[in-house]
C-alpha cells in the first residue's frame, strides 16, 4: 500500500478496514503514539454514533441469556492459590476490617510513637474502612490519603504484588510488596477511584498486565 | 488511640448504581457476575439499538450483543490498559461484534442510511428523555457535517461497509473515502465535545 499509514486511523476506528488493511495498521499502530493517542479519540467520536441508533429496548431474555452463559465460563482472571471471590460474604469483610481496627488499634496504643500508616489515616476527618476483596482492608478519608493491609501469600520468585490507583480506565502504580504488609499508599485516591492489586513481575511495572485479583469499592 | 477499638467498620456497601463504569468493568474483571449485570442496564439498550441498525435483524442483533457483552466478561481486565472510558470500550466491542457478523452474513446493506426506528417500549420516561436527547445531540452534531462526510460515516458505521466498498459503492477513488471519514470523524468528535455528549449511563 502506498498511501500513509496514518490516513487508516478514522477507519480503523469506525471498523471499515478489512482484514489485510487492519494487520498493516496495527503493526504500524505498535509503534506509532500519535495514532494511539489520535486513535483513542477518534474512538470516542465513534461510539458516539452508537447513541444516535438507539432503537427499541432488547427483550429481557437477553440479559439472563448473557448472565447465563456468563456464569458458566470459567472466569478470565489470573490463577492465584487460595483465591476467595471477591464477592466473599460482606459479613466476612466486615469482620477482617474490625480485626485490622482492632490490631492496628491495640497495636498503636502499645507504641505510642509509631507511625502505623492505617492509624494515621483512620485518624482523619471522615476516614473509613473499606473491605480488599476478603484478603485485606484499605483506610481512605476523603482528603485522598489511603493505606492497605493485605493478608496474602509471599509472591512466587521473580514475582511482586504491585497496588494501583484505578480511575477512569487508569491505573496508576501504587507501590510494591511481596508479602502480607501494611502501608500508605504514596498517591492520592481521589473519590470515585478503586484501590487494586496485581501480581507482576519483579520490580514492578508501569501499567497492570492483568486484572486486578483484590480491589476495592470505588471510594465515596 | 483507643477509639479506634470502636470505628464501626462500615460494611462495604455494594451500592453498583452509584459506581462509575470504570470501577464496574473493574469489578467485571475480577468475574463480578452483578457487575456484570450493572452494565448491562447501562448499555445494553444502547448496544442492541447499534447492532440492530447494522444487522437489521432482531435474532442476529441479540447475537452481537450477547457476544459483546461476553467479551467483556472475558477481557475486562485488557480494559485497564486502555486509554479509553467503558463505554467507548464496551460500544467499541458491540459495533466490532456486529459489523463482524453482518459481513460473515453477507447481509446485503442496500438502504443503510435510513434513520433508526424510533424509541418504543419506554421503560422510564426519564431513561427515554436522556436518551432521546443524546440521539438528537448525534443527530444533530451529523447534520453538521458536509452531506459527504456524513453519507461515509454513516455508511462506514451504520452500514458496516469497509473503506474499498465505500469506494466502490460512491464511485470515489479510495484515497477521497479515507479524507472524508477521517476529517468526517475528527470533526463530529469536536462536535461532540462542544455538546458534551457523555458516553455514559443517564
């Protein structure tokens, strides 16, 4: 093909390539961040048009079907030993929060001093405890300040668990751990966000590689 | 110190209708099976609308859309890596799943630029009114484009037509399809910003 590579962006973004054209840009797409970002954008427009086809409401069958064949997969989420569904009894989450308030408390009121990073941020105007998926609790307040405790395996060699900050389809890396820790997370949780966990390579990454395996409710 | 012994832990309330899209797909992708649920009474309306107008076809528009909406039970956690929002993510999932199937069918696409059906079977006057006002805020943000323009992306996305049978079909050299979807798009995206069309629930 002769023409820019670039000029199949708007096309490639409203689905009118066929299957060769499609190949030939996303390998340009790879390596291209102006058309990632142009991409993305364009996107957006292009979905935009789905709401000028709103039509007639689909028949409530097709929600059970999809909840259905939902159901029955296998769900698409990395292996991890001993992993409880994140869904686990509120009951349960409950009371492994109270058993983190407690510790934390009876643990802070034995060292005075310290700088228990929950403490601290239990300490503040608002400040509430939100259950980690069955494995741990986050201390949020509303000015954005947040830690975690996480009870959890040590991570497999050449592994870490890496927290990030999730909002709006972002995630933004929040630290690393290996084992079951307790700590402060070093950027701000905004309303609206959700804490994750992700188990990565050693070092840590920039972006999730896979979905989170504990989150959060969204923070309000 | 010791009050805190006696800070309530508030049971994480599962409040899905106050979460964001985003934190729902997140949820999704840690096999949620309600939030999964929770998206589709935001967008399975809007979904089965698109397929429908590009499959013509209520049996096969259920199709897209339950195989949409699979895929994002199935790669919800592909979503984090996204720079996009759900709902461009979900929709960009659901026209991909029809326009797919609408070529596997060889659905003849003989009148594609023929308006949708009007709404029928409201569920609440209050679903009906934000999503009228988003399709006329489309509509609307269309009839400004050049006829052009607007006749290669309604064909192109509505009609599930690729940018060569575009060509074809106009009797326009390829390189002419491509500028008017590409200035078409990038100028119904500036207009949908203007008009603050938020790709997302009421």
């Amino acid at each position: 093909m002769a023409s820019e590579p670039h000029d199949l962006v708007a096309a490639y973004a409203m689905d009118a390539l066929d299957a060769d054209e499609e190949r030939e840009f996303e390998r340009h797409l790879a390596s291209c961040e102006r058309c990632r970002e142009e991409l993305a954008s364009l996107r957006e427009a292009a979905a935009g048009l789905a709401y000028g086809a709103v039509g007639p409401t689909p028949p409530p069958e097709l929600k059970q079907r999809i909840l259905a064949e939902a159901k029955a997969e296998r769900p698409n989420v990395i292996p991890f030993p001993q992993r409880r569904r994140w869904t686990a009894p509120i009951a349960a989450a409950a009371a492994l929060a109270a058993a983190f308030a407690l510790g934390v408390g009876v643990w802070a009121t034995a060292h005075p001093k310290s700088s228990d990073p929950l403490a601290a941020v239990l300490a503040k105007p608002g400040a509430k405890v939100v259950a980690l998926g069955g494995k741990g609790t986050m201390a949020w307040a509303p000015d954005g300040s947040a830690a975690l405790a996480l009870t959890v395996p040590r991570a497999p060699e050449g592994k870490t668990y890496e927290a990030w900050v999730i909002r709006n389809g972002k995630a933004a890396p929040a630290g690393l751990f290996s084992s079951s820790a307790v700590f402060r997370i070093d950027r701000p949780v905004p309303r609206g966000a959700v804490v994750g966990v992700t188990l990565e390579r050693a070092g840590g990454v920039n972006a999730p590689t896979s979905a989170p395996f504990l989150a959060t409710e969204a923070v309000s | 110190m010791t009050a805190l012994v006696t800070v309530p832990p508030p049971p994480a309330s599962r409040d899905l209708a106050r979460m964001s899209d985003e934190a729902l797909l997140s949820l999704v992708a840690s096999s949620d099976e309600d939030a999964l649920a929770a998206l589709y009474d935001r967008f399975g309306r809007i979904a089965y609308g698109l397929a429908l107008r590009i499959l013509r076809d209520p049996a096969l528009a259920q199709d897209a859309v339950q195989e949409a909406f699979l895929g994002v039970w199935r790669n919800a956690d592909r979503f984090l890596a996204e720079r996009a929002k759900a709902s461009t993510w979900i929709l960009t999932l659901v026209h991909r799943r029809a326009v797919d199937l609408v070529r596997r069918e060889d659905i003849r696409r003989g009148e594609p630029l023929e308006r949708a059906p009007e709404p029928a079977d409201p569920r609440t006057a209050e679903d009906e009114a934000s999503l009228g006002f988003q399709r006329r805020l489309v509509q609307e943000a269309l009839s400004q484009l050049s006829p052009e323009q607007r006749e290669a992306l309604e064909l192109g996305y509505y009609g599930g037509l690729t940018q060569s049978e575009l060509a074809e079909r106009l009797g326009q050299p390829l390189g002419t399809i491509k500028s008017r979807m590409f200035t078409g798009l990038s100028r119904l995206r500036d207009l949908l910003d203007e008009a603050g069309l938020e790709g997302s629930y009421p």
